[in-house]
C-alpha cells in the first residue's frame, strides 16, 4: 500500500531524521535511548518483529519501495487493524482491512474510533478495494498514542453503510507500541519497490454507500449509536 494522503515526505534523509525525532517522544512511554543503533538494510519483503497479546509488530514495505513499520491486529472475517508509520513521514496511518470489502478508490469514510470511554475520535478516512485508512497528525499524536496504551477495548463506528461497528482488544498494546518505536528508531530510509498485491472482488457489507444506480442496492443501516461527544482528528 502507498502512503495516506497528505502524508509528508523530507526530502533528504536528514529531513525524515528530523521528521522522525519530532514523532518518537509523542508516542514513546519510555525513556528514549539516546545511542543510534546500526542500521540494518531492509530485506525487500513483510516480516514480524514480535508479539504482544492480540498485537503483532512488523517491517515491511510499500508498494512505492518506502520501508514501514506497522503494528497489527487481526480478528476474523478477515478483518485487521493496522498502525503503521512510513520512513520520512510526519504522521501515523491507521489502516483497517477486511476481506470483502470493494470500495471505490478516493471514496469517503465518514467513521469514529474510541478507546474505552475516552471521547470518541471523529474522521472523515478514505477508502479504496478492501482498505480504509486516516492519518494520525503530530497535533494530535500523543493523545491518541497515550489512549491506545492506556485502554482495553478500540471500538470502531462506520457512521454510513452497511457495515456495523467493531469491537477490538487492545491487549499487549503498549507493549506494541513500544516495538513499533524501535523499529522507527532502526529503519532504513530507503529500499527497493515491491509489486502491488490486488485485493479480491467482494460482495459483503460495506463502509460506504453505494450509488442509487447499483444493482440490488443495500438498504443502509442505521448509524451506529455512538457517544454525542467526538473530537475531530
């Protein structure tokens, strides 16, 4: 997968340092090493870093050649929930997957996710085949990181459709968290491009509305009840 939209790029690898020194201390709930470890080349495929209760750390790649971290967890029907952070990027992407889903490329998800009681996050995400995604920007990063840490549960509301909310385990997710942050501090800046992997036609429910002019449209559901305070991301 390539980058969010708006996400920001240095154009040097002095810039994505700064970029990356910027985002680590919002997010870590340690104390930063302060020695620069050796920088490894990133092998050109997908591999896990470790476990950490529902959680999985991961390096990988993108479609474009940009290295990643991630952090992800998967449920079933092919559903995953996946944080991940791109090599000279000023932001977090959340990225939510399920088998099933046809989404038209650049269409809106108007959604919400919550931690536990905290007050929901509001966000117009985008979606495109089986993916919908939204930034996490440096104004709001260390709050949301420290709710991730903190809660049990992520609930998840698709405010238009036909898909209903989801309700996910957040267990081990400081613990995973912290690994994403090593993988930040250790990743290369560039690496080589990767073929792009098509996702499958579908025919479940789905994140957005589809047009009047579909065949057997789906009625859509009503939204899901969701608390009346939200903040925007």
């Amino acid at each position: 997968m390539g980058t969010a939209g708006g996400i920001v790029r240095g154009t040097s690898k002095r810039n994505r340092h700064q970029v990356k020194m910027r985002i680590l201390p919002m997010i870590a709930g340690f104390a930063l090493a302060t020695a620069t470890a050796v920088r490894p080349a990133l092998p050109a495929e997908s591999y896990d870093l470790g476990y950490y209760g529902v959680w999985t750390a991961y390096r990988a790649v993108s479609s474009d050649g940009t290295a990643l971290c991630g952090i992800r967890e998967t449920g079933s029907n092919g559903r995953s929930f996946h944080l991940k952070w791109y090599a000279g990027s000023a932001r977090l992407v959340a990225q939510i997957f399920k088998a099933g889903w046809s989404i038209p490329s650049g269409t809106t998800i108007p959604m919400a996710v919550q931690f536990d009681s905290f007050t929901p996050w509001k966000v117009d995400a985008s979606g495109v085949e089986n993916m919908v995604q939204f930034g996490v920007p440096l104004a709001s990063l260390r709050q949301f990181a420290q709710e991730f840490r903190a809660a049990n549960r992520i609930q998840i509301y698709f405010l238009a459709g036909t898909e209903g909310s989801w309700n996910g385990n957040l267990a081990g997710s400081g613990a995973a968290m912290d690994a994403l942050i090593r993988c930040m501090d250790t990743l290369p800046v560039a690496i080589g491009s990767q073929p792009f992997d098509p996702s499958p036609p579908a025919t479940s429910s789905q994140p957005f509305s589809p047009q009047p002019f579909s065949p057997q449209p789906q009625q859509p559901a009503p939204p899901p009840q969701m608390p009346a305070r939200a903040q925007q991301l």
